[in-house]
C-alpha cells in the first residue's frame, strides 16, 4: 500500500471514528448518562509522570488526566483525538497533523501546537520507551494549528508511535507533571482530559470528576471516576460481586470461572496478542547456547496440553513467536513448529551432549496465570526423563530487579509477562534484536536483525507480511523462546455499567462513552 494511498485511508478512518465517538456518546447521554465508575485496579507501583509509566494502573489514570494526539483503539487501528487528521508525504517521511480547535487545559490555558512539540521532545529527554516505536524524528509547529513530524528513515509503525501509551498531551514547558506533596497537594495535573483529579491516596484510591469544559462535545458521560487501589486480584473481584467497585481488568481464568452464574456482573473476554514467554538464555556459555538445546525443549514441550490445562483452552496457540493470530495481516499459519515429542527432545538433548538437562526456572508468581503454567510445564518437562527443571517462584519486585542473582534478564530459563502490544515489531525490537532493550535471552541474529530493520521500514501489508514470514522460520528453527499461547484478556463489570470497551492493553480503556446506571 502506497502512503498515498495510506493518507487517504487515514483521513477516511479519522472521520469515521469521530463521528462513530460523537454518535454513540449521544446515544447513551440520552439513555441514562452520569454516575461514578469505581474501577479496582492494582496501585501505580511506579511513577506518575506520563512519559515513564508503564503499567496499566498508571496508564490509567494518567489517560483520564491527559489525551493523545492520536489513539490505539481497542482493535489495533489508529483513531484521532486532539488531532482531528493526519496526512502522510509519499515518501513516508513526513506526517503532518491538524489540531482540534478550541481545547483548553484544566487551569483554563488554551491548547496548542505548541504543547506538542514539548511533549514530544520531552519523550527524547526523559528517554521514554515511546521512543521504540517512534524511533528517530524531528518535530515543528508551522502555525498554532499545524504539527509536523520529520523521519530520517521511513518507519511502518510511526504512527502506533505517536499515540504510543507514554505519548500524552502535557503543557508547553511542564517538566514536572503530576507531583504529590508530602501533604498529600496535587500539583501539575494538569491536562486536557475528560477527567479533573481531586485527590490521590497512593494506598487507596484516587478520586476524579468530570471536567465540564471538555471539547468533545457530550463527553465524558460519567460524573465521576474513581480508582480503587487492591492488588489482590480475588480481592478485586470480590469487591466487585459485592458491589463495591463497578470494573476491574486482568483476572486471570481460574478466577474468571468464579463470576459465571452471577446475573449482576457481565464478563469481558477479548482475544489478544497478551503471552507468556518461555524462554532459554542462548548467549556463549548459556545452556541455550546450542541449538538443540532449545529445539529440544520446543519437543519437550505440548502447548495444546497447556493451553487446555491453564487457559481451559480459551487460548490461541501460534508460532512460537511473537507474531500472534490476532495479527491477521501479518500473522502466517503456514509455519510448522516442532510437536510434543519427548523422545526427540531427549535424542536432541543427547546429541548436544547435555543429556540429562538440569536447570531451575524462574518466574513471577504474581503474573497472570504463571501459577498454574509453571507447575504443569515443570511436570511436562520432568516426565521427559532427560531433563529436570525445579521452580524458582520470585515476587515481581525480585523478579524484575536488577540486582537480584536470577533475575529475569540474568536467569538461565525464565518466563516473562509480554502485554498487548500495538503491532508484532514493538516487541521484535525491543526482545529479539541483538542490542534490544528487553532482550532477556541474550539471542543474537544477523539474519533476524536485519529483516526487522526491514520491517520497521515496509509500510506494504503484503510485502511486511512476507517480512514477519521469514522471522517466524527463523523463529520456528533457532528461537530460544516458547509461547504457549496468547491469553485472553478478561474482565468484568457490574451489570450497570454501559458503553464499556476494554482495550487490549486495559490500561488504555477509554472511559468517556461509559456510563453507570442502577
């Protein structure tokens, strides 16, 4: 596809959606309109400024704060917010946008091109994770109105980029956004988002109202939203069965069972690209070094089983890479993976000299279903009679310390949490590139490396998913990592609640469309 032709079809795709926003926003007001939303959400572990959040309690509240330029929508394609259109120059390396008129600040201050190119210029000195996906550009505001981005390469995901999840709209020269006095006083929260901050309880909640002077006209519906700070995931749910909060995200399938049967909450399944990473370090010296090594735990192991046995088979198994089914245009059910087969992992190990194969295998204990998936691979891969794997179950705070001996960037074999991500080469890049930020298994490839420099380069759906084909053979031959399946994401609401659309990644979830009724 041309970038021509991809301007058109984003200027098409901006008019669509806004009207699609506007009508629906309309069509609930009129049904029922206002209430407060309780959402029961882990408490921000980290910081609050925008540019360095990475978790989804942060996101959270950070999106009712502040707006993106542009938006990821729940189903992958891009949305316009303050910018109202985009258009792409042919040769792919310029992107300019048009700005909403009319939009003000909470402290009254009028919304301009200006704060823009703070923000973003912000994400290069805060070195934001943003920057993965935006890779290098230059930005300039021609008039108030007008923003525009150069590239000095042409970059397939510029756009995923610009509405990337630490990309929010702050004022021009705000350096210190979202300050919490020792007293408690807010200062510099300060957006243009459909919600004001009232007041902030690290350990219990935070509390919002509706700001009355949003600019998009009938929204938010909601009077109010509050987080509810419990890390405990029963304990969420439970506060939401006994009508304490009215949404939480993230429960994990065995506890999803509990909810069926109960009229008064409605339970939210969304495929997606979500999974665990099973992975081997491949580095000189690792015991993934040799390739049979990590070829025989591929035959070691039977993601089927997993699949049925963690997951009631409510996953999507792929290709043992990150490339997952809900990727349609790139995604290639073509490749063949290696099968359950324990006697071949054992004649592999063999040949590789490292028969019998002794290892422990960390992991989060607080992450997604990883209670359940550790112990039934542990049992798989014992039951082989060549290898013998004990369990290393580490809080998070252990886990992804980088102090800690068996950390997860330092552990022979790990299994890591990956979340929704907007486009497969998000995680290509930052995982399995030889100089990759979040590379935990110390793979490097030259071959792999520089199809997915191509990759970030090829805006053509076809010849991309070409592209992704040849990755996942190589992925399929030499890749140091099993994906068992790509999780479901789950979530529940109150049966009050309307207008609702969980994200993929839930911490984007757009609250202005949602309403809560009796």
């Amino acid at each position: 596809m041309s970038f021509q032709r991809t301007r058109r079809t984003f200027r098409y795709i901006a008019f669509l959606v806004t009207v699609a926003i506007l009508l629906l926003a309309v069509s609930i007001a009129g049904a029922q309109g206002g209430g407060t939303l309780r959402v029961g959400v882990n408490a921000p572990p980290g910081t609050l400024d925008p540019a360095l959040q990475s978790d989804d309690s942060e996101i959270a509240l950070n999106r009712a704060i502040y707006d993106y330029l542009i938006e990821v929508l729940p189903d992958s394609t891009i949305g316009p917010n303050l910018a109202s259109d985009w258009t792409v120059s042919e040769d792919g390396l310029t992107y300019t946008f048009n700005l909403v008129d009319g939009v003000t600040f909470h402290d009254g201050s009028p919304f301009s091109s200006a704060d823009v190119v703070w923000s973003f210029e912000r994400l290069k000195t805060t070195e934001s994770q943003a920057l993965n996906l935006l890779g290098d550009f230059t930005i300039e505001a021609p008039d108030e109105s007008t923003v525009v981005f150069t590239l000095t390469t042409p970059n397939a995901d510029f756009l995923y980029g610009v509405g990337a999840r630490q990309a929010l709209i702050l004022k021009d020269g705000q350096n210190t956004p979202n300050v919490i006095g020792d007293d408690g006083a807010l200062t510099n929260f300060n957006g243009t988002g459909p919600f004001v901050l009232q007041s902030y309880d690290p350990g219990s909640r935070a509390v919002l109202t509706r700001n009355e002077s949003y600019w998009q006209e009938g929204a938010p519906l909601l009077d109010g939203l509050e987080f509810v700070y419990m890390d405990d995931q029963q304990a969420q749910v439970d506060a939401l069965q006994s009508g304490q909060v009215d949404f939480v995200f993230r429960i994990p399938q065995t506890i999803v069972a509990s909810l069926e049967g109960n009229e008064a909450v409605t339970v939210l399944n969304q495929p997606s690209d979500i999974h665990a990473v099973i992975r081997v370090r491949a580095d000189a010296g690792s015991l993934g070094e040799n390739v049979l090594v990590r070829q025989a735990l591929k035959y070691a192991t039977d993601r089927n089983l997993l699949n049925e046995l963690v997951a009631q088979s409510n996953g999507l198994v792929g290709n043992n890479d990150p490339i997952a089914p809900v990727f349609t245009d790139y995604y290639d059910d073509t490749i063949e993976t290696q099968p359950y087969d324990p006697a071949m992992a054992c004649d592999l190990l063999t040949e590789a000299g490292m028969n019998p194969l002794e290892f422990t295998l960390y992991y989060p204990q607080d992450t997604l279903d990883f209670n359940d998936l550790a112990p039934a691979l542990e049992q798989m891969w014992n039951s082989t009679g060549c290898i013998t794997v004990t369990l290393g179950n580490l809080p998070s705070s252990q886990y992804y310390d980088d102090s800690f001996e068996n950390n997860w960037l330092a552990a022979q074999v790990a299994i890591t949490n990956w979340s929704a991500q907007p486009s497969p080469q998000s995680e290509l890049a930052q995982a399995f590139t030889t100089d990759g930020a979040y590379n935990e298994s110390h793979w490097s490839n030259a071959d792999l490396d520089a199809l997915i420099a191509q990759a970030s380069q090829t805006a053509d759906v076809a010849t991309r998913k070409e592209i992704y084909s040849q990755i996942a053979a190589i992925f399929a031959e030499e890749g140091p990592i099993i994906i068992p399946y790509f999780q479901p994401l789950y979530g529940a609401t109150s049966a009050g609640v309307t207008g609702l659309t969980m994200n993929s990644f839930p911490g984007l979830t757009d609250f202005r469309t949602v309403s809560v009724g009796s």
